[in-house]
C-alpha cells in the first residue's frame, strides 16, 4: 500500500522558480522540499494556536483570581 499521496498546486511562476532552486542547491527533490514547508508551515500553525490558547487560559485565571480575591476581601470586611 502507499504511504504516499499526490498533491497538485498552482504557484507563481517566480515562487517556482525559486522552489526549484533551492531544492537544487539543498539536492533535494522538489516534493522533498515542499514537504518539508509544509510541515514547517503546520507546526508554526499548532505553536501559535498553543500560544493563543495559553494566552486565554492565563486570562481566564486572572479574572478568576480577581473574583476570588473580590470575595475574600467581602468576607473579611
């Protein structure tokens, strides 16, 4: 069975280009390259979807300790 699958995509003619001379100058197969971008592309993708998820959850503990700090400070009053 193939572990591999076909992909088609249109680009500018200079990103071509270019693609082609990297992936010549790293003697590497275009498909090699492009695979390695997309996994690249995919990774930053999940580290800024982690960071922003981070960023919410740090804010929903600030709210939460405010709240909790809020309460505290009516029961001592």
């Amino acid at each position: 069975m193939r572990t591999k699958k076909k992909v088609s995509v249109t680009i500018d003619a200079e990103i071509f280009e270019d693609i082609a001379k990297a992936a010549e100058s790293c003697n590497m197969a275009k498909s090699q390259l492009a695979q390695e971008a997309f996994k690249l592309w995919l990774k930053k993708r999940t580290e800024e979807s982690m960071a922003a998820g981070y960023v919410e959850m740090a804010n929903e503990d600030i709210e939460f300790s405010n709240t909790a700090l809020h309460a505290q400070k009516e029961t001592l009053s």
